[in-house]
C-alpha cells in the first residue's frame, strides 16, 4: 500500500481516489476509536462518518501530512 503521507499530498491536489484510499486505510482504527468514546455502534459510524467529511473539508489546510492521522 502506498504510505499514508503520500496519499495525504495527492488527497490535497483534489485527488479523490487518493483520499478513498485514506478512508479505507484508516477507517477500522477511525471507528474503534469512536466506538471506545460513544460505546454506541450507530453513534460511532456517524462520528466517524462526520470525522471524514470535517477532514475532507479541511485537508488543504493542513501543513504537515503525518498529521493526517495525529
């Protein structure tokens, strides 16, 4: 898989099958880590869905790749 870092930067260039991939990648730790705050399945999934629409939004904002996932 290409690095996550790499994904962020064409993500940032409006490539959309490069933030799917970030979705993808990211989506099981994305969503366990809401379901250990909500402890509420329908609750995590909606987090986790906003969570990537705030981030997709918000990608070209931010400056360094690796905080992506910070």
């Amino acid at each position: 898989m290409e690095p996550l870092n790499d994904l962020v930067v064409r993500a940032q260039a409006g490539d959309l099958e490069a933030f799917g991939r970030l979705v993808r990648a990211t989506q099981t730790m994305v969503y366990a880590v809401a379901g250990e705050v909500l402890r509420h399945s329908s609750m995590a999934e909606d987090a986790a869905q906003e969570a990537y629409q705030r981030a997709f939004r918000r990608l070209r904002d931010l400056e360094e790749p690796a905080a992506f996932i910070g």
